[in-house]
C-alpha cells in the first residue's frame, strides 16, 4: 500500500500547512505549475516526487520533469499531465492519449478547482486536486490524499486550507 499526496499549482509557493501531510505520505505527485524548482527540491528532501511540468514552468523546470509521466502504482496505471480537461471534455489529442494509454486514474491540474470523477466511458478514475498555492482566482487552497493498494484507489481525502494571502511570486 502507497498513501499519495497529490498537489498542484503551487506557483512556488507551498503553504507550511501542507507539511503534515507530506509528513503523513509515502510520496508526493505534483500535477504541474511548479514554479520555483526550489518548491519541489524541499519535497525531495522529505518524500519521494513525481512531478510533471505545467505551462508556467520555466526551462530549469521544463529539464527536470517531463510533460507528462506514465508509471505503475500498486497495479494501477497512472497517466500525469498538468492542462487535461474532465470527463468528458478532453482535447481531441488528450482523448486520443488516454485511449492509447488506458490509465485507471488520469490526473491533471492546470484549473485551480478540485474534481474527482468516475469516465466511465474510459473507464478511467479522473482527479484534479485543485490548486495549493496562493496565486490564482481559487478562495480554497486544496490538494487530495488516497492510497492505493492491490490495484484500488481507495481512503481519498481531501484536503483544504483557507487561504490567506497571495504569496510573493518569484
């Protein structure tokens, strides 16, 4: 069994808050917007990451994750990219990927609001957890935590902090 904490859309900027769950997971999947690269060397200091980058991330970024990253979790597959849309609307491109693909949970970031839903035309678990950073329109920061265990995604929470402020930008 792995407990994930799932993230995106820090925009260089994770919340102190946030520690006691990294604290509490086995590894940590950020859904893209990283900003500074900083953000995500703090996180590989505490847990094993898997990152993608997303459209605000620079080239030093950009060089250390990929678009998207493919990869088995407990006998399930996980397809991660940041800008990916929900059920059912998807990029043609995008569809055509997860058809090829056939992941059991899709996730993505990029829309600052927090969806977990069932394709079941892809047959295909979705979730976007939102955004945990400051720097957006979203009142909520939000992230999610789940396990997976044996091929089931099971025990989702979720998490939200009340924002505070807009945090410096870098």
């Amino acid at each position: 069994m792995r407990k994930i904490l799932l993230i995106s859309d820090t925009h260089s900027y994770l919340d102190p808050r946030i520690n006691k769950h990294i604290d509490d997971c086995d590894e940590v999947w950020h859904a893209g917007d990283i900003g500074n690269i900083e953000l995500t060397d703090g996180i590989k200091t505490k847990k094993p990451l898997i990152a993608v980058y997303g459209n605000i991330d620079d080239n030093i970024a950009r060089a250390e994750f990929k678009r998207d990253e493919i990869f088995m979790c407990e006998d399930v597959k996980v397809f991660i990219t940041h800008i990916g849309g929900y059920p059912p609307n998807y990029t043609s491109v995008l569809l055509q990927r997860i058809k090829e693909i056939k992941p059991q949970l899709f996730i993505c970031g990029h829309s600052h609001i927090l969806k977990v839903m069932y394709d079941e035309k892809l047959s295909c678990l979705h979730m976007n957890p939102g955004a945990i950073g400051t720097h957006g329109f979203h009142k909520v920061q939000t992230a999610l935590k789940f396990e997976v265990e044996k091929g089931k995604i099971q025990n989702l929470q979720i998490i939200e902090l009340t924002r505070l402020s807009d945090s410096p930008q870098m």
